[in-house]
C-alpha cells in the first residue's frame, strides 16, 4: 500500500483537497468509527491502528450486500446513489462536482444519470417557457 498526499482529482493540479459536508447521520457514523478498537489517525482501521486496504473494503462490503439481501454493489454504485440524491435535494452541478470531486464533464458523463422519472419535469419547465413567450 502506497499513502498519498493528495485527492484522486487533485494527483496533477493540487487544490488543497475537498471538502464533505458532515451531516448529522454522517457524525453519527462518525461517533461509531471513533469508538472502534486501536488508536489510529484513520476513521476505520483495524485494531493495530493500520487502515482499512481496499481489498478487505471490498470483501466486506460484499459479504453484508450478501447478508441484507441486497444486490451487490461497489464505490461507484454508491456515489451514483449520492449524487442522485443531490440532484433530488436541488443541489446544482457546480456543488455536486465540489462535494465528489469530479469535474462536470466527468459528473455528468458517469455519475448523472437522466431517465423518465424526469421527463415530466422537463415537460412542464417546455410548458411554462411556450405560455411564458406567448403571454
């Protein structure tokens, strides 16, 4: 395992990392992580402190997609979740490319999916823009 200084987004081009909102489930989760085993600068480690590699992340992750009885997932799958939720919440592109820290291309190539669901959306914003230019 290689640590690094820096963001996936920020290897070439540093901007002193990113910044997540914590809301409150998250410091709830936050408040659990602290109290695991061992002393370590890491917010989910082992109990010698070292961190969590992402094989074992994966591994674990698979094993309680499993035991719900949900299908499996990865990283990717969740932060799709995330940003669809920020685009239901009405949160703009600019704000969700500083929260996942993608540029918006790349947010909206592979992380902004459209479907029906917004279709009658768009239909009514057509709506009101034609009885908007002929009032």
């Amino acid at each position: 395992m290689r640590e690094v200084e820096y963001t996936k987004n920020e290897r070439t081009n540093p901007k002193g990392g990113r910044l997540i909102p914590i809301t409150s489930e998250c410091q709830e989760a936050l408040n659990i992580a602290e109290k695991l085993p061992g002393n370590s600068e890491y917010v989910f480690h082992h109990p010698n402190g070292k961190p969590i590699l992402k094989d074992s992340y994966l591994y674990y992750l698979r094993r309680r997609c499993k035991s719900l009885g949900i299908p499996i997932s990865n990283n990717h799958a969740f932060r799709v979740a995330f940003n669809a939720r920020l685009i239901e919440a009405g949160v703009d592109g600019n704000e969700r490319c500083l929260v996942l820290g993608h540029s918006m291309q790349t947010n909206e190539r592979h992380y902004s999916f459209s479907d029906r669901r917004k279709v009658d959306d768009v239909k009514a914003k057509l709506n009101n823009l034609k009885m908007a230019s002929t009032a």
